[in-house]
C-alpha cells in the first residue's frame, strides 16, 4: 500500500509542493528541500538521519534540507507533506530547523503549523481565480514561524553534513546537465569518484540508485512539458534526457499508469486544473481534506472571517437616464409555482405555506408531479378489473384553484398495477417508472381522468391548463427514463392522442427534459424528429435546469438523501451561457417557434446540500433570474417547501433542502428576493453585473446584489472545511462590494426605501446559529418566524441640478431592493 496525490497544483511557479500520501512504507529517500509532514491518521516509525522517532496521529516532523529519512507504518498511515525549495526564494539564510512535536512537550506551538498546512489546501481551493501571491506568501509565513520558533541549536546539525554537501553537489550537478543522457560512469568521471563509490554512495545516502533517481528526475521534467505544452511525445522524450521515446513511454507508464498521449487527453481536457480534479476525487476516498480541515481550528469563525469580509470592491454605474427609452418587462419568473408532488398539496402546512406566497406573487400556474401514483389512489385493479378514484385529485384540484393558480397536468407517474415493471421505483415515497403493461389501459385511465375534469370543472377552464406527460426521460433508465426510448415514445404519443382526440384546444407540452448537457439535447432531437414523422409534436417546450454537473457526476437516486452535494458548475455563468445553447438547438430542430417553460430550476438536485439554507441561495436566486429576466415563458424554482417527500424527512430544520421554507415554515431568505423581484416595474431603464434598476409608475424600483460564487474546491464536491453551522467556507473571497450611482430625470428630493437580505437580516438559519444552533423547540420556531425578516431603513436625499446621486455599501451575499419616490 503505497500512494501519493498531488493536491495542489501550485501555479506561477511558487517553489513549493503539497502532497498526501497513504502508505505503509515509504522508502528510504533524500530530497534537498525543506519537507514538512503532518500525520493524518495511523502511527508511524519514522527514522531521520538515523534516528527513529514514533508519530502519531496529529503530530508534525521537520526535514531539513538534505536528510535522508524513512517511515515505516505497519497499519498504514496518512500524512500531508509540503515540500519548499528554499534554494528558489530570494533571499533565503540556510538555517537548520528543529521541528518534531513527537519529541517536544511544548504542543501549543505546533498548533499555527498545523493551521498553515491547512490553510495552504483552503486558500488553493479556487485555482481559477487564485492570487498570483497567494502561494508566495504561504512560504514566508511557513518561514517566519519555523524561525520564530524552531531553529535549532548548533549541536543538532546532523552528523551526516559532509555527505550531504557531497550530495547537493551530486544533485546539482544531474539537474544541470539531464538533457545529456547522463550515466553513472559520467557523473562519476565528472565527480572524481569512482563508479563502484558513487554507486554505493547513492544507494546509502540518497536512498536509491543512480538509473532510478536520473529517471524521476527525467520524468519530473517531461511531465511538465507535457501538462503545459503542445510538443510532441518525441520532442518531449529527447528533450528530457531519454534516450528514445520508446524509454520515456515505458517509464511514464510505470509510474503514472497509462501512456503519455493518454494521460494528456484524460487529464488535461483542455483545462490546466482537470488534473487537480481527479486527484482531489481519489483523496475523498481516503478522507484526506476532512481529516486536515480540522487543523483550520478556530481561526475561521461561522460567520464571515474579519479578513475577508473587509475586502471591498466599488463597481461605478455611472449615469443612468430615466427619460431614456425603455424596455417592457414580462415578468415570466412569476409565471409558475412548484410543489414537490400532488399528495403534498393535501397537507394543511403546505396548503398555507403556498396560500400565503400566491397572495404575495401572483401565479399562474403550478407543476408538481405524481398525479397518477399509488399515493393518490387513483388506478386499481381487483381480479384484473381497474378500478378508478378521483377522490384525492378532486381536493388537489379544488385547492389550487381556489386560490388562483391553475395545473400542469403532468400524468406521472405509473400506478403499479398498470405497470409493467413495478419493482423500478424511485425515492423515499416511491415512483413507479415504468411503461404501462397495457397502453389500453392506460389510455382508458387518461380519457376517464378528462372526462371527469370537464363535468368537474368544464372544457373551457381545462383549456387554459397545460399538459405534458412524464419527467425527465431523457435521464435514461437509471433514473427516470424507459429501457427502451421507443417504449417512452409510445407512451407520449398514446397519451398526446387521447389528449387531443378529447379535445384538441387542450395545450400538450414535451415531456420535461434537462437540455443543458449534449447527450440529453441529442434526446431531445430524437425524440423531437420522431415526433414530427409521428405528427404529434407537442404545443410547448417543457425544460429543467440545475447547477450540477451532470457530465461528471450522475445522482443515484436510491440514495435517500444525496448526502455528498455532488459537483457542481464551477462557471457562476452556466445557466446564462446554457440559455442560447438550447434556444439554438430549438432553433436547429425548427421548433424556435414555440413557447419554452422553464419548469423546474435551481442550484442543484440535492436536498442536503447546506448552502440551500443560506444567504448565498438568495443572491444566486437574484443573479440567475436578472441575468435571464424573460428568457422563457416561464421560470418555475423547484421548489415550494422542504417538506417534499422525495425523501425522507430530516429531523434538522436547516439540513440544506431545496424548498423556500423550512419544514416546520420558516421563510428562507431567497423567499424575501422572490418578493423583491415581484416588485420590480413593468419598464426596464438598466440592466448589468449586480443590478437591474425598472420603472413602476411613478416609482424607481431597483434590485442591487453582491453575488460570490463557491470556490473551485467545493464545486467539485468537496466539503473541507464546511460544518453544519459553519457554511460560508467555500467562498474564497467574500468581500463587500459598493455600487456608486447617479440617477438622471427627478424635479424634486427624493424617499429612498431600502429592503436588505444579508447573513444579519432576513436569514433564519444564520439567527439560528447565533441563538446557539440548537435544536428547535416550538418557541424557538415560533421566535425565527418572526425575527428572520429583511431590514428596512428609509432616507430623503437631495437632488442636484436633477441628479440624485446614491451609493450602496453590500455586504458578501447580499441582497438590497430600493425604491425611489419624489417627495412632491
């Protein structure tokens, strides 16, 4: 058992190098730079310069340049090891350090050590947009405590000195010359030492042998060419020092596991950092960044850390008219409601929660699925007879338009005892994803349902509904999708027939499908093509988006609770640069012409994924929908309440799901933006990075956001440093954020009405944390409902010669809605 992970790829050529290592038995070895280790887990023997020491889990030890030193860990061990070239930093003084917390009683001055090893992880987790002296500056601060509090007396140097300078010159000298096809006899000859003496000399001194050390180093250089050139596997071959490319491929191979030309295309894909991506995949396994996150301590606090929420950036608008031309807003993002399944909708929690957020929006209309599962006791069959209920539709039906919104009738999902393959289901509270076992059937169950709606409510009201059939079978069988697509096609076409043989005014939609990724729109184009030779093309697009990354990594959805956020987009523009990509292939499908819903959308397909619950959620919430304001005929966020039976019920009020109350409901803060979108005028006057300013009547109605995307690290769905109550570490650089301004157009002074969601106002679970995190009582439930509201604070400034000038100071996250009025 002998691995090693390079975490970090340490960019503008910081002379430094992090490294995990699981092993059993590290060889002996001997490397000229200064190399500190931090064990992770297990015991360890470790022998530096002939003397052994026991390490334990917690403990750090020093190398200094030159040493020659072992570990030896029966049981296996994990360690962090940092290695910095001292030779390459400007101004560097030799100085002989003594550093082993397993021979020092004084444990207290190990602690900041092990924080910067840490550190050093957190501050490289978002590698795109890492500072260029971010790295530079760890080295000085790992030197200015190793001097502060290690240097070691003068009777520690090891006894072993006069080989080492031996070795350094040893090495120097391969490192100058290995383009040259160096051998022993040469390095020798060119030493003054006989082959037989070197021979020995490296095998006892540096731990292995010359061919083998020469090859590392060979290798060390040609990998480099090949991550960050485009120069031949020949070229690169000779250039490092090996005799063929035939030698270099055999080398490489041995020690990376595939082919050169292979490792390039496997982990390059056209981005520098893919490499760290995997790598940091294979160290989850281990639970490397989980066991050094703990060494971050409490230098990082739950709420924004002093250091990074003093950093500030001023955006300058400039001036901007209020008589100049205008654009009509269609407020699409009101469009539409979700709630999690039909069932849902005959709870009283539910009933009041949506109730309450119709009055304050408006909807039209309101998608949610399982209209026809076993939940809601619609299909039997006794003695192979089906027997039909409408009983639980009625009261979902009856619901939903009494308080003004108005279905899509999604038919999903099978009753098991019209499916022909039952045992696939999906959830907590089971699906059935299946074909029908008789398309009669299930054609006589959708023409029933018709009927009965039309003596309940009439064919004019059911045509103002929309109507589609199934979700997302474009996710193939693992998910949602049939074994076969034909089988799939089948069922749409039957059910879009019946639809339209009942009445051909009815509006049927597509089935929903996630067209943000390639293989799902070439589903797409195939199921569209198919439709036209069928003559059954639906009347609508009907389309899901998430932030997920779904070309790497594919939800189980057997797993209750998708405990692992998964991997997420790490462009904080992927949905707006996605919008033009499906328009596009629409376009090519000559389907351009038909209204797109957006029916379900957000941040990821996780109900446990802990930004859910904060301020974070309500500033994406507000980027993504300005950004795209009017992109589609609908803008459907999935969804209403994390009471959704998808699965099964947290005990945790705030464990990270996706709804806009909790589950005892408790408004969330992307709740309150929702309402400052609904605000916002009919006419937009300006629009761009962290603002969109409308008019309403006589009424300036603006939104002014501070949006910071998550760091590279967590995007690819590592925690690290993320607790429960501390949820704002993967964002690498919060800072506060002003927006100067000059408004053009008023006669008179001005009411300036500012609603604001950051971490201190309207953010329940962040008031939760500071009430103590604990678990929440009737009181305390009762407390966060009414304490956790948006602040409001109100001032009258003066115009000047017509101008209203106005500056905003954002906090990290969030959220402001501002309104301006004349006082006369």
């Amino acid at each position: 058992m002998d691995q090693q992970y390079e975490l970090i790829t340490f960019q503008n050529n910081a002379p430094l190098q992090f490294v995990c290592y699981k092993t059993d038995h590290l060889k002996k070895q001997w490397n000229r730079t200064l190399e500190i280790l931090l064990f992770l887990k297990g015991d360890a023997q470790v022998n530096s310069d002939g003397k052994d020491y026991l390490l334990h889990e917690g403990d750090v030890i020093l190398f200094n340049e030159n040493v020659i030193h072992e570990i030896v860990s029966p049981a296996g061990c994990i360690f962090a090891s940092l290695q910095i070239d001292t030779a390459k930093v400007p101004s560097y003084v030799p100085i002989f350090y003594d550093c082993n917390s397993a021979e020092d009683n004084n444990q207290r001055k190990y602690n900041h050590l092990r924080y910067l090893m840490a550190r050093l992880v957190k501050d490289n987790s978002d590698i795109q947009g890492s500072n260029p002296y971010t790295n530079w500056a760890m080295i000085y601060r790992f030197l200015k405590e190793l001097t502060l509090h290690f240097v070691a007396k003068s009777s520690h140097a090891p006894k072993s000195q006069r080989y080492m300078e031996r070795a350094t010159n040893l090495i120097s000298y391969i490192d100058a010359h290995y383009q040259e096809g160096l051998s022993l006899k040469k390095v020798a000859e060119d030493a003054g030492l006989s082959v037989p003496y070197l021979s020995s000399f490296f095998e006892k001194y540096l731990g292995t042998n010359f061919l083998s050390y020469y090859t590392e180093v060979r290798l060390s250089h040609a990998y480099t060419a090949l991550m960050s050139t485009d120069k031949t596997i020949e070229s690169i071959a000779l250039g490092s020092g090996f005799p063929s490319p035939r030698s270099f491929v055999f080398a490489f191979k041995e020690k990376y596991g595939e082919l050169p030309s292979a490792y390039r295309k496997n982990h390059l894909r056209g981005e520098k950092d893919e490499v760290l991506t995997s790598k940091i995949k294979k160290l989850d396994s281990e639970g490397f960044l989980t066991l050094i996150a703990q060494y971050l301590g409490t230098e990082d606090n739950a709420k924004l850390s002093e250091e990074e929420s003093q950093f500030e950036t001023i955006m300058s608008i400039g001036e901007v008219d209020l008589r100049g031309q205008t654009k009509t807003l269609k407020k699409t993002f009101k469009r539409l409601v979700t709630v999690g399944r039909a069932k849902e909708l005959l709870y009283s929690d539910v009933q009041e929660e949506l109730r309450e957020f119709q009055k304050k929006m408006g909807f039209t209309y309101i998608k949610f699925h399982g209209l026809l599962s076993d939940d809601m006791l619609v299909y039997r069959e006794t003695e192979g007879e089906p027997h039909y209920s409408f009983v639980e539709i009625d009261k979902v039906f009856d619901f939903i338009l009494s308080i003004h919104l108005k279905p899509l009738v999604q038919f999903s999902f099978m009753p098991k005892d019209l499916a022909k393959h039952p045992e696939r289901v999906v959830y907590a509270s089971p699906y059935v994803i299946s074909e029908p076992k008789s398309m009669e059937r299930w054609n006589e169950l959708i023409a029933r349902l018709l009927e009965h709606f039309a003596e309940r409510y009439g064919k004019k009201e059911m045509e103002s509904w929309l109507y589609s059939v199934w979700n997302e079978p474009d996710t193939g069988a693992t998910l949602f999708g049939f074994n076969d697509d034909e089988d799939f096609f089948s069922l749409y076409k039957n059910t879009f027939d019946t639809v339209k043989r009942f009445d051909s005014k009815l509006s049927f939609g597509s089935p929903s499908m996630i067209l943000a990724y390639q293989v799902n729109r070439d589903w797409c184009d195939k199921f569209i093509t198919w439709c036209k030779a069928e003559n059954c093309v639906p009347d609508f697009m009907n389309i899901h988006y998430y932030d997920n990354d779904f070309e790497h990594d594919k939800f189980d959805l057997s797993t209750p609770a998708h405990p692992n956020h998964g991997r997420l987009n790490r462009d904080e523009n992927h949905f707006r640069q996605t919008i033009p990509t499906i328009k596009k292939s629409l376009e090519g499908l000559g389907m351009s012409q038909l209204p797109v819903y957006l029916t379900e959308w957000n941040l990821t397909v996780s109900h446990r994924n802990l930004l859910n619950d904060t301020v974070f959620k309500s500033c994406y919430l507000a980027k993504n929908v300005l950004e795209n304001y009017d992109a589609f005929q609908s803008f459907g966020y999935w969804v209403l309440s994390d009471f959704i039976e998808e699965t099964q019920p947290s005990e945790d009020e705030f464990h990270g799901g996706l709804g806009l109350y909790t589950i005892h409901g408790i408004k969330k803060p992307h709740y309150f933006t929702f309402l400052f979108l609904n605000q916002l005028g009919m006419e937009l006057i300006a629009q761009g990075d962290g603002y969109f300013i409308t008019k309403n009547g006589e009424e300036i109605v603006m939104i002014l956001y501070n949006y910071q995307h998550f760091n590279y690290l967590y995007a690819t769905g590592e925690t690290f440093d993320m607790t429960f109550t501390k949820r704002y570490t993967p964002f690498s650089k919060l800072g506060g954020k002003r927006i100067d301004l000059t408004l053009k157009g008023f006669s008179s002074d001005c009411l300036v009405k500012e609603s604001i969601v950051n971490q201190h106002h309207g953010s329940a679970f962040d008031e939760w944390v500071a009430m103590g995190a604990q678990k929440l009582d009737e009181e305390g439930l009762d407390y966060l409902k009414h304490v956790a509201y948006p602040k409001e604070q109100r001032s009258v400034i003066k115009i000047e010669d017509g101008k209203l000038p106005l500056s905003f100071n954002l906090q990290p996250l969030e959220v402001r809605l501002i309104r301006i009025k004349e006082t006369k």
